[in-house]
C-alpha cells in the first residue's frame, strides 16, 4: 500500500482513537513517546541532508557551465519566480490568517503545547529581531557551533560558500569531493525513506493525541491552512506564470499548458519532480518545440534548484505555526523565513514529503517548537501533489523563457 494511503487510514484511526479514548493518561503518553521518536527523526535529518543536497545540487550544476549566459540566465529565473511564490504564500497566510480562530490563536485548539512566553522567548533568544543581526548570522564563525545550536542561516550559508569553492578545484580533487558528498546525499535520502515510513505511526500519535485534548476543533484551523495553500499555489500557478509566458517568453499560456499537461498530471499522481523528468524533458522537446540543449541544460537544474511550490508552502506552514502561537512576527523574522524558504528549497531533494525537513529547519532557525509539523502531516500529503505539480510547471515556465532569450522560435503544437 501506498505512503499516502498509509497516512490517510492513520489519520481516520487517530480521529477514532482520539474521540473514543478521549485524555486516557496511557493513551496520551503513548502518544506524546510515539510522536517525539518521529519528530526527533526529522531533526536528525535536518543538517547533513539539507547541507549534502546543496553541495550536490550546486557542485553539478558548475560541471555544465554555470558560469555562462545560459546558466546564469537560468538560475536567476528560477530564484526571481521562486521569491515570487514565497511572497505569494506569505501574502496568503496574512490575509487568511489560519493560526487564528475566532481572534485567539489556535495553539490550544491545535493542542501545541508550549508556552506561548516560552516561543516568544526563543524567537528572540534567535537575533530575529534586528535585520542587522539576520544578516551577521549569514557568516557563521563557526559553522560546525552554528549547525550544532541549530542556528540554519549560517549553515546553508556555508554550504553554499562549499559548493562555489569545490567548482574552482583541480579536476581530480572535485571529481573526490563530488563522490563523497553524493554519497552523503544518497546515505540521507534512504535514512529520510526510512523515517517517512514511520510517517503513518507519526501521524496516528501526533493527531490522536491532539483529537483526545482539544477533540475536532483542531481540524478548523488545518482547513483554513490547506485553502491558503492552495490559494497561494493557484495564484502562482494561474496568474503570476502565465504572466511570465506572456511577457518575458512570448508564448501563449494556454499552448504551453497543453504541451507540458501529461507532465503536471504525472508529477501530481507521484508528489516528485525527479521521477516526472524524463516525461518533462519530452514534452517541452517534442509537444513544445524547445532545443535539447536549452531542456538537458535548464530541466535537470530547475529539478535541484526550482521548487516554487514548496518555498511557498515553507514560507506558509512557518507563518500558520507563528500565528497559532500569537506571535507578531517582525519583519526581521519574516525576512528570515523568505530567506530560508528561497535558501532551503534549493536543497530540498525532489522525493515526497522532503520539504518536511526543510520546515523544521526554517522554525528552528526562528525559533519556534517543531511539534507543529506534525499535525502538517495531516493535510501534507494532498498539498505535496499540489506543490509538486506547481515546481514542474515552474521548470517547464523556465526552459521555454530561457529558449526563447536565447533565440529559439517555439512552435508551440
């Protein structure tokens, strides 16, 4: 059986077991042990795969002539319609405002436990306060201390630094240093697949224990979430996009939806961006008339470092956990969470549910508890198909913009 089906009959149960055992103390406890395991093994994956991921990504994307006008032409696209869908999600959560309800914050109705002055005190304790301080935080002093105390900025600072350095080494010494971290990379993505196997016991502990505190009421708040996300996922998807194929590319929007359809259907039923590739790299060749030259270069990157509907969801699922707590974000702190949204979703790896641990490390950067990412499971699985699709639309947007600066005449069938 499917992951995704596994999750969905766990939630049925933990909404049954949760209404019927109500705050049994063993039933509780059970849950509170069962979901700490699942959290702590989201943490564990935090640092070396994220910081893994980006070297790769990036060590790579230098082999095929970054450096050129192709390559730059291409990052820049893909990092503007990515800052684009981050402001779009925030945009969203502020106006619907999910961690609200009824003008108190659902951290009771969602069953968080921590002490609001307890957050408050954490997210100041990060220097999320000042922009100044966000920026100094940017170049670690001691990246392994900065990795250490959770502090992310630093540390995706400093793979970043990594990644541009090992591009400049001799042949033989990047070639080394390449397999090593691919091996790293490879190493993390089987421990992930392991600990989102354990994702339906998660779920069933996480969302029972919540249902037998605070019984339905916690779903209210999930739901204005999910409309958020997928109000802030169309709009990037129907406006923003479309706007770019007709302005920048000069293409019709409707045309190049019909090429690249099967793409956006496969990657919708799969939740990864990597297993949709080749049929992505068909479509624009074949029903849209790009060059294999502009789709083996611009694809295989946007599949990396492209995820426009996943920096959105970071950047929403951080803010939702903000409101939940009545935190009044700065906007210091809400640059932070733009900045690492962008940062992280470079690195996050094109399998499902990856940008899990991408969000986990976004709140401990802020400062805010991790226990909110476990009722997101709840409704992830549906707004990962959803957001998945939206990151091959963005690759797809991409290569065509990319084509046609580069002279290409896209006969759009």
């Amino acid at each position: 059986m499917k992951l995704h089906w596994q999750i969905a009959i766990a939630l049925a149960l933990a909404l049954v077991a949760g209404m019927t055992l109500g705050e049994a103390p063993w039933f509780l406890e059970a849950c509170a042990f069962v979901g700490t395991i699942f959290l702590n093994g989201l943490k564990m994956l935090i640092v070396p795969l994220i910081v893994s991921a980006i070297i790769c990504g990036l060590a790579g994307i230098s082999d095929t002539g970054t450096l050129g006008r192709l390559g730059w032409r291409t990052l820049v696209f893909y990092m503007g319609t990515g800052l684009l869908a981050i402001l779009t999600g925030l945009l969203m959560v502020n106006l619907l405002a999910p961690g609200i309800v009824d003008g108190q914050p659902a951290a009771q109705r969602l069953g968080l436990a921590t002490d609001t002055e307890e957050v408050v005190s954490g997210v100041r304790e990060r220097g999320t306060g000042d922009l100044v301080a966000v920026l100094q935080r940017l170049v670690p002093a001691n990246p392994i201390g900065a990795a250490a105390e959770a502090d992310m900025l630093g540390v995706v600072t400093f793979a970043l630094l990594f990644a541009w350095a090992l591009a400049q080494l001799p042949e033989a010494t990047r070639r080394t240093q390449q397999e090593f971290w691919q091996g790293v990379y490879q190493a993390m993505l089987r421990i992930a697949d392991l600990v989102m196997r354990f994702a339906p016991v998660g779920v069933f502990a996480l969302v029972g224990g919540v249902v037998a505190k605070t019984g339905l009421e916690a779903l209210r708040p999930l739901a204005v979430f999910f409309v958020a996300v997928v109000a802030g996922l169309l709009v990037h998807a129907v406006v923003t996009l479309p706007l770019l194929l007709r302005l920048v590319a000069r293409v019709s929007p409707m045309a190049h939806y019909r090429a690249v359809g099967p793409a956006l259907l496969t990657a919708f039923s799969t939740s990864s961006s990597a297993a949709t590739l080749p049929l992505t790299l068909s479509c624009l060749r074949e029903r849209a008339g790009v060059s294999e030259r502009v789709t083996g270069f611009v694809l295989p990157i946007g599949a990396n470092v492209n995820t426009d509907g996943t920096a959105l969801y970071e950047c929403a699922a951080a803010l939702f956990i903000a409101q939940a707590y009545g935190l009044e974000l700065s906007f210091a702190t809400q640059f932070t969470v733009v900045l690492m949204a962008l940062l992280t979703s470079v690195g996050v790896a094109g399998i499902p549910s990856a940008s899990l641990v991408a969000i986990a490390l976004i709140l401990g950067t802020i400062g805010l508890p991790l226990e909110g990412v476990g009722l997101i499971l709840a409704v992830d699985r549906v707004l990962d198909m959803c957001r998945t699709s939206l990151n091959v639309l963005g690759d797809t947007v991409a290569t065509v913009t990319v084509a046609r600066m580069e002279g290409e005449d896209i006969l759009q069938r």
